[in-house]
C-alpha cells in the first residue's frame, strides 16, 4: 500500500467518504506506519481549523433581496421574449391551416398571438393600461370567428420567416398579431380575476402593479379566489415597490385571517425593509391576537425576535407592549 | 395541498408565473447558499442565484423529466458558478497576481464583508482566521473550490457532486484531494 494512497484515503475518511473495505485498509496501515499516523493528525488539526473559521451564510435578508432582484430580472425577461418559443411549440398543429382563400396559392402558417392590451375597469378605477399575455393563447385563424386578421384594429409584427426560399411554392411564417381587447366586468369575473393576477406579478410598470391591487382593495372578491390571494401575497413579499406592497398588505387584510395570511405578515414583520410596512404589520397583528384570541407560537416567536434585534426602536417597543398583552389573556 | 414538482414544473411550462416561483422557492435557499459558499461575497451571491433561476426559467420548457428536477437545477447552478468565476478574472485580469497572493487585494473585497459582519448575519466567522481560509479558497481554482465549497460547506457527498458537475467521481476525489492540500500549505501558519 503506497503513501500517496493512502494519503488521499486519509482525506477522504475525514470527509466520511471510504467504503467499508477502504477504511479497513487504512485502519490496518495506521497501526503499521508512524508516518501516516502523523499526517491524519495535522489533517485533523486542519479540518479543526477550517471548521472554526466559520463560513459564509446568506441571512434571510439577503435571499429576500434575491428574490426580489430575481422577479424584476423575470419582469424583464418575460416583457422581452414574449411569445415566440410558446408560438414555434404550437405552430406544427395548425401549420397550413390558414386560409388558402386569402392567400391563394400558399399556405400560410401564422400565429396570431394574442397579445391584448386591456382595459380594465375595475370599480370605479378608471381606465388601467395593462398588457396581457394569456398563458396559452396561440389563436389560430380556423378558429370559427376567431380570425386574428379579421379585425381592423390588428398590429403584425416580429413577422419570422420560417421557409422562405419558396422553391415548393410554399411560405411559412409566424407573427405576433397585437390587438387591443377591452374587458370590463366586475371582481368577480373570472376573466377579471385572471388579468389583475397577471397584472400584479408581470407587470413592467409598478404603477400598474399598484393599481391592480388597489382594484382588489377597493372590492375584494366574494369567493376568496386563491389565486389572486397568492398573487398578493407573493408582492407583499417580493415586490421592489414599497407602495405596491403596502396595498398588497391592505388588499389581504380584506380576506379572512388565516395560516397563508399569517405567514406573509410575519414575514413583512421579520424581513420587510421598510420599517412603516413593519408597523403597519405589528398593529393589523395586535388587533387580530386581541379581538380574535388568535395569537399562537409563531407569531409570538416572531415578535420576540423584533423585540431583541429590530434596529427601529418604535417597533421594539411596540412589539415588546404587544406580547404583554398576549401575555395578559 | 402542495403540488410535486413535476406538477408544477408542468405548470410553469405552460408560462405560470405563480407555478415557476412556487417551484423556485422550494430551491432557492440551498442554490443561494451553494452560490454564498462559493464566491462569499453578498452581492456576487445574488448575480449567482439570479443567473441561475435566470436560466432555469429559459431552459425549462425545455426540460423533459429525464433526470430529477433538483440535480438538473443543481447542474445548471455549479456551470453557473464555474463560469461565474471566469468573468470574475477577466475583470480583475491586471492584477492576477494580487488577486492570489497579495496581503491588500481580495477579488470580493472581502474584508468589507467581514468588517460589515456587526450589521448583519451575512457571516458566522469573523476573526483572521476567517480571512486567511477565504484568501486560501479564492486561491484555488474553480472546480477546486467548488467542490471544496460543496463538500465542506454544504454537505454534498462526493457522488452528488460528480453528478451535478457531470464528472466522474474520481475526478471528484482529486479536486478535493488537491484543494485540501492547497488550503493547507496555505493555511500551514494558521493551525500549526
Ligand atoms: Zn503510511
């Protein structure tokens, strides 16, 4: 059995990685060799040391900042490349399908993407300038009544050629046909719920995100519909924009306080930079912990924690006065 | 009720946002930590994690269930930091040497994030010691101090990593084998 050997097993049993025959090996040789019993020590001593120095841990804040970084990066990402791999994907089902009449001689593979610029009228907001992409809305132009050319008001563009050398007589392509749709309904139309969910994660423009969710707190949906529920409460965790989050956290107090919604206000409580949406949290908690009896561990372990390690010193206290009261019950 | 992964994955295929997120946030925290472990510095974690998901979200629909959704994700996050580490260079190219050797220059500046350690919980470790192991790591080279990182750090066995840096094991074995000596002869002041 060689040194060199042996000393990459000496290694490798400290990271707990020989198999049982392996380590019997150099069980055998340690009682042999002086040499190696030598050098297991200072690896020891090494690891010892590494082990003391600590390591680089991201704190809490640190992975709200990504995430927050990494929703604005797909903001972008999504606003960029819109459509066109969702297009190539559907294209081959209805390649040919359109309209020999139209272009006599061709056949003519378009995809007419749907990419509504809508009008929302939410209660009395107003007009919201928004754009939706529905998740798999490839129309075809055989679709009865459906034809994305037909209307006046339709905008082509990014035409791609797919084939265009013609030698068959044959061209293909795609293009994205952009028209304006107005939908006007009210919270609890399904189309409606389904864009302002859209709207409040995708939406470039945080003047829109904001609008969308105050359209939610000016008249919350009868059904709580999860989705748009989950919607606000991923933007009360992650949205960059402390408007946006602050009626997000308006918008969810509107639905019955439960697990999802208790979670998201610690949460704002524990990791929200902004130290008025952290109040904000505290007082919506101390209401709910002191009219409804719901306080419970969590939102004790929460507050306990603000009490010892929140920089702001109103919200220490406030905290402190808030499990007094708890106590008190 | 939570979904599975490939539920979701299936979901964000078909371009749901909330599904994508879901899914990245069963991930997330160990890909962060992985990326902190590997270049210790806050902010280059962030590029990390972002470039991750970022491709991620390009290559999922792609993605066909072959392998796990986690070993995928964790090949794409070690190419990630591989070649993270390459632009890092060419930035810092005219003062290689430094980079490596000297006592004054630290490609993440690093002794602003250890000296920041009183506001935050960005780090555990503090002290000199500290200093000279992340002088040591950043000496190494790439797959070295990936797989030492990935080891030590954050627990991976040696067939994990082989697997996420699509390797063989033995490979595996010897960047650890040869990153361990280097730290220490380098650390050799600092235990002995
Ligand atoms: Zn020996």
């Amino acid at each position: 059995m060689n040194h060199q050997r042996i000393r990459e097993w000496l290694h490798l049993s400290l990271s707990d990685e020989l198999s049982d025959q392996e380590r019997h090996l150099v069980e055998d040789h340690l009682t042999r060799c002086e040499r190696c019993r030598l050098e297991l020590e200072q690896l020891k001593q090494l690891y010892g040391t590494l082990e003391g120095a600590g390591r680089p841990v991201p704190s809490e804040q640190l992975l709200w900042e990504a995430r927050q970084g990494l929703r604005a990066v797909l903001r972008m990402e999504r606003s960029r490349h819109s459509l066109w791999e969702r297009v190539t994907r559907t294209i081959s089902a209805w390649a040919g399908s359109l309209v020999s009449s139209r272009f006599p001689g061709y056949a003519v593979a378009a995809a007419g993407l749907a990419l509504f610029a809508v009008g929302l009228y939410a209660g009395s907001r107003g007009v919201v300038p928004a754009v939706f992409r529905p998740q798999m809305a490839v129309q075809t132009v055989s679709d009865e009544g459906s034809d994305p050319l037909a209307a006046g008001d339709v905008e082509i563009t990014n035409v791609q050629f797919l084939d265009a050398d013609a030698k068959d007589g044959q061209i293909e392509f795609i293009f994205e046909a952009i028209r304006p749709v107005h939908i006007k309904g009210d919270i609890n139309d399904p189309r409606i719920q389904k864009v302002l969910t859209y709207a409040i994660i995708n939406e470039q423009n945080p003047g829109v995100r904001l609008r969308a969710v105050n359209a939610i707190k000016s008249s919350p949906p009868q059904s709580s519909d999860s989705e748009i529920k989950a919607a606000l409460i991923t933007a009360l965790k992650t949205d960059d924009n402390p408007g946006v989050r602050n009626d997000a956290f308006a918008a969810l107090q509107k639905y019955p306080f439960d697990e999802d919604i208790k979670n998201a206000f610690l949460y704002v409580l524990t990791h929200d930079t902004n130290a008025a949406l952290r109040i904000t949290a505290i007082n919506v908690l101390q209401t709910v912990t002191g009219t409804q009896r719901r306080a419970d561990q969590d939102i004790v372990n929460v507050l306990k924690s603000r009490v010892e390690s929140d920089e702001n010193t109103y919200i220490r206290t406030r905290a402190r006065a808030v499990l007094e009261e708890i106590k008190q019950q | 009720m939570a979904l599975d992964d490939s539920e979701l994955i299936a979901q964000a295929q078909r371009g749901d946002v909330m599904a994508f997120e879901q899914l990245v946030y069963r991930y997330d925290k160990r890909v962060l930590s992985m990326a902190m472990a590997y270049v210790s510095d806050p902010e280059d974690a962030k590029d990390l994690y972002q470039e991750v998901f970022l491709r991620v979200y390009r290559a999922l629909p792609k993605f066909e269930f072959r392998s796990q959704f986690s070993t995928w994700l964790y090949r794409i996050a070690t190419n990630v930091c591989l070649t993270h580490r390459a632009r890092q260079k060419q930035h810092a190219h005219a003062s290689l040497d430094e980079e490596f050797d000297d006592e004054n220059t630290n490609p993440h500046a690093l002794s602003d994030v250890l000296a920041s350690e009183a506001t935050s919980d960005e780090h555990t470790l503090n002290t000199e010691i500290a200093m000279q192991v992340q002088k040591a790591l950043n000496a190494l080279s790439p797959q070295q101090r990936l797989v030492f990182t990935l080891r030590h750090y954050e627990g991976y066995k040696l067939k994990d990593i082989a697997d996420m840096m699509e390797c063989a094991e033995g490979t595996v074995k010897k960047y650890l084998f040869t990153a361990t000596e280097r730290m220490r002869e380098r650390l050799k002041d600092a235990y002995q």
